[in-house]
C-alpha cells in the first residue's frame, strides 16, 4: 500500500487550495500543521522541504521513480498532482495552456493583490489611505477580469481545474478585501458552485479548528512580529 502524500498546511487560502485537490484526488494524504502565526514555517526541518519558508508543501513518498520528492510553491505543487494523477490538469497542450495561464493569473495576480489588500486594510499599524484604496482598486480590477472570462464559461479554462481550485479561496474572505460579489454575477455564479462541490467544502474545513485556537491575527502582536517585516535569515 502506497504512503499517504504528507502535506504542511495551515488554513489560508493558499492552504487551501492543495486540501481542495487532494479532496477531488480522493488519495490519501496526513496533514502535518505548520503554525505561520507561531513561526513553524522558520522550523530547519521544514526549510529543507520548503525553502521560501512558505507553506503548503508536500513531500510525496511515491514520487518519481518510486523516490520520495518534495514539492513547495501551491501552484507547482497543483501541478504535480495533476500530472501525477492525470486529473484536473489536461494534457492536451492547448487546453494545458489555457488552465496555466490562470493559474498563474492568480499565483502572480489575484493572490498577492488580494493579500496586500488584506494586509493594508486589517494589520497595518497605521491607516493608510493610498495602500487602501490601491490594494482594494486592484482586487476589484482583477475580479471584474474573472467576471468577465466567466460570461460565457462555467469554469475559468472551460472544464473545472487546478486553476479554479487555485482562484476560489482567495475569493472567500472578499469582504475583507472590500468586495461585493453582487457587483459581479458571473464570478458569483463560479463561486457558489465551486463552494458546493463536497470535496471543496470537505477541503476548507481541514485545520479550521486548530486555527480557531490562535488569536485573531488583526489583535494578535506577536504573530504579525513573526508575518510582517520579515528579512532575510
């Protein structure tokens, strides 16, 4: 009997997005926490398998060749998954392309100016407009591109994907960015239907409890010394 895949995770949307993929795999896998407000990610063991001291991470113990590999960077770690399993991820080369290029659209795109937006309108020390409204313009922006891909397609590359799996929990905390999801019907349409598939509310459950044990990072000092401000080591 094959190992289960090992994955280090903590309930962000990031997290997410590889719990939402091995949940549609239905394969085996443990889940090992990795506390980013405590500062696990800085842990020697964990920098061997994740070098940007970021999480998620895998190591699959039935890699190629039948050898142990490690895989960090979310949008890497779906596409080995879905090359390894020959799911999610086609192999034909043009819809190949079409997934990846929203995959990427949302790895460089949707998630750093989502976050950003995050960032500037809950855990800045200070209230600064111009960080506010830029971080909160550009999601929109970026929401209204998916409004519009979605006009005429249930899913961002046609068939649900990796890049559906990567975008949608990035698209769950849209208050905190500012957004209303009335504003982008085709969006919402894509939203709740991701959201009601069993394995993505399966997947977005993984670790929500032992999150809820943490204090809430916008009062939380400590963890955003450990987040914030960060330099190299």
């Amino acid at each position: 009997m094959t190992a289960p895949i090992e994955l280090y995770y903590w309930a962000t949307p990031n997290g997410w997005k590889i719990t939402i993929m091995l949940e549609e795999l239905g394969v085996p896998y443990v889940v090992n926490y990795v506390n980013i407000g405590r500062g696990d990610q800085f842990q020697p063991d964990f920098l061997k398998i994740s070098p940007n001291n970021r999480m998620p991470a895998i190591v699959d113990p039935d890699g190629p060749g039948g050898e142990p590999i490690s895989v960090f960077e979310s949008g890497a770690i779906l596409q080995y998954l879905g090359r390894k399993y020959g799911k999610f991820y086609p192999s034909d080369e043009r819809a190949r392309v079409d997934v990846e290029q929203w995959l990427f659209w949302q790895v460089g795109g949707l998630g750093p100016m989502a976050g950003q937006a995050h960032h500037f309108r809950q855990y800045a020390p200070e209230r600064i407009a111009y960080g506010i409204d830029r971080y909160t313009n550009e999601v929109n922006r970026l929401y209204g591109v998916m409004n519009r891909r979605l006009a005429d397609r249930a899913f961002l590359a046609g068939d649900y994907s990796i890049a559906d799996m990567a975008a949608v929990g990035w698209v769950i905390p849209h208050e905190n960015q500012g957004q209303d999801l009335e504003e982008f019907p085709n969006l919402k349409r894509w939203f709740d239907a991701v959201l009601a598939r069993p394995a993505v509310k399966k997947a977005i459950e993984v670790g929500k409890e032992e999150r809820a044990r943490q204090k809430n990072l916008a009062e939380d000092k400590e963890a955003q010394k450990v987040l914030f401000g960060q330099r190299a080591r």
